[in-house]
C-alpha cells in the first residue's frame, strides 16, 4: 500500500502520520514514511531550517527530485509507504507545484489523502512554531488549494486510484479513520449528518450526537463534518464586536487562538462556502450517508435545511442513505422518499448495520 499525503503547511502532518504509523505497527502492518521537507533539508545542509522555500526554483526542483527518486525506490522495496508532502506551495515565488508528474506516476501510489485542519488550529500553529505571515484569508485559500491540486494530481496520474480529503480532528484526532481507509477498504464508508448549529446550546442533544458519532465510527469508517469546526466562529466575532472587543479568543475543538474579530469577520462567507463544499465533497467519497435526527426538549425533531440537502444530495449521487429520527413528530416526505430506511432508535439502526455490514 503506497498513499500520498498532502497538505498545506501549519498542519504539523508529520506527527499525525508518525501516529497513524505507530497505530499500524499496533495493528501488524509495518509502514515507513517518507518526510520530503526533511528529506530535502537532509539534501541540502546548507539550507537553514524554515528557508527552503527562499532558494531558487531551480535548486528547489533539483533537490525535490532527487528527494523523489530515492521515494521512488522505496515505494519498490517498502509493503506499505506513506509520501508526507504538498501539493503546491505557495511562497515568494508564488504559486507553484510541489510534485513532478513523471515521478508521481513511477511511485505508482494507491491512494491519495489531502489532510485539512480549522484556521483555529492552523493559524495557532504557524503563530508558534512557523516563521509564515499570513492573515485569515490566506489559510482559507491555501487549503482549498491543496485540496483541488491533490484531486486534480490523482486524476492526473491514475483517476482510477481513490482521493479523499480529511481531517485532522477537532476533538480527537482522526488517525483510526486513515487507518481503516488504507488497510480496511473492505469497510463501508459513512457520512454522518447531524444538526450542529440549531442544537449549539443543548448539551443533552450534543451528548446524543456525540454518542451516535462514536457508535458509527466503531461500524464504518465515518468522515465526520464535526472533524473540522468553523462555522461557530463568525458567531462569536460579532458578539465580540458588540462588546467592543477588538481581538478575541476562540475555541474549536482542543485548539484555541487569539484572533482579530474583524479578520474572522471578513471570511465568513468563505468559512459558509467551503462548508457546503466540503460536505458535499465528503459524501461524494463514502458510500453511504447516516442522518442522525435528534428530538428538541419539547419533541419537535431537530431537522437542519443542512440535513435536508445532504440527504437529497446523497439520495442523487446514489448513494445509501439511513435516517436515525428519534423525535416525536413524523419525518416528512423530503427524509422518507430519499432514505432507504429510517429507524426511531439508535439501537434499532445500530442492530441493522450489525447484520448487514458486519465482516
């Protein structure tokens, strides 16, 4: 198994894979990974740490290449290889590629997988331990461009080999998923829906989400919307701002930042876009879709339009689609015509799955 692992930088992928390696070794597979920014400095010891991307192009592409071609023999000699590197990188140079096509197709890789994490995270993590001016803006538009360089690479090279986009994990992170992806294919895939937003302040509710999150996760391999949390933040901005709060902390998930309240402001409707984007994305890349509905205290259901058009948008890429409704009120006509069954209990969907996906 050979997987490439983009990203963009901030995103400290070498711990998580280092991590899915030592999850793999618990697991009885062996996999060596391949750091090509440490490879390249290792080429280069003239280079101080965090300068590569000053020298120029044609040194840089030199040193890559060479990096690649003692990849490439590693990828004929190794039973399992992950290659950690970007996609594109984007320096004073600009934009420009950190692949070569000719090399990309010897290493003859069976899966792609572009790692994305919360510009919560991410900003933290290139104020701390990256010397990489950036505003918010940036790490919006530098995510989505490893994403589409990652898909447009593997289609590229092999539109036969399978891409995924991923992420790290907002309370845990997300390393058995990627495991189960490369050694576990045999696993139905699972997009799991869930209100998030309307349910924010009701803590019995985000226990039950959390509790049908963790037991699909023990069945499938879930790519989860609740991995990556972003769409609370212009919330707390403008309550910030009222407060007449110039700066502010933020929280998602196990990371938290200081951030300027007007920044995090301005890229609302990016955070939104990309959300609808990259659910759709996510759904696009499981075979089926699991709708969780939970009851309100008063026992209306706690039905998003978010869920709707990802059940209807499941229901027209043919995907399998489950709804899990637990409220009091009858599901209408949009959830029944497009699920293939709803259950009224946890329990009942999770005996369900039991007997028809169990290996």
């Amino acid at each position: 198994m050979i997987i490439v692992v983009t990203g963009m930088v901030g995103l400290n992928k070498k711990s998580y894979l280092e991590a899915v390696c030592q999850f793999a070794q618990r697991n009885g597979k062996q996999v060596e990974l391949c750091n090509v920014g440490d490879m390249m400095y290792a080429e280069a010891p003239d280079v101080p740490p965090g300068k590569i991307l000053d020298i120029s192009l044609k040194r840089l592409a030199s040193l890559r290449r060479s990096v690649f071609k003692d990849i490439i023999v590693r990828a004929s000699q190794a039973p399992n290889l992950i290659v950690n590197t970007h996609a594109t990188f984007r320096w004073r140079h600009g934009l420009f590629p950190a692949v070569d096509f000719d090399q990309m197709r010897k290493i003859d890789t069976d899966m792609y997988v572009c790692l994305i994490d919360g510009v919560v995270a991410t900003h933290r993590r290139l104020v701390d331990q990256h010397a990489v001016e950036h505003c918010l803006k940036d790490l919006i538009v530098w995510r989505e461009e490893e994403i589409i360089s990652t898909e447009m690479l593997c289609k590229g090279i092999n539109d036969q080999v399978p891409f995924y986009c991923m992420a790290l994990g907002s309370d845990e992170p997300t390393v058995d998923t990627f495991y189960r992806l490369a050694f576990e294919r045999n696993r139905k895939k699972a997009y799991l829906s869930f209100p998030m937003t309307a349910v924010a302040r009701l803590q019995n509710v985000i226990q039950e989400i959390d509790d049908f999150r963790k037991q699909m996760k023990e069945m499938f391999i879930c790519f989860d919307p609740g991995d990556l949390e972003e769409s609370h933040l212009p919330t707390i901005a403008r309550q910030a701002r009222e407060r007449g709060l110039k700066k502010a902390e933020f929280t998602a998930g196990r990371e938290h930042a200081v951030l300027d309240v007007e920044e995090v402001l301005q890229i609302e409707r990016d955070i939104n876009n990309q959300i609808y984007a990259r659910d759709f994305l996510l759904i696009d890349q499981a075979d089926m879709i699991v709708s969780f509905v939970p009851a309100m205290p008063d026992g209306r259901a706690a039905i998003s339009s978010g869920v709707e058009r990802e059940l209807q948008h499941a229901h027209e890429a043919a995907k399998e689609a489950y709804v899990i409704w637990t409220a009091q009120q009858a599901p209408s006509v949009f959830v029944t015509q497009t699920a293939n069954k709803v259950f009224t209990t946890m329990a009942e969907a999770a005996e369900y799955f039991h007997q028809q996906y169990s290996s």
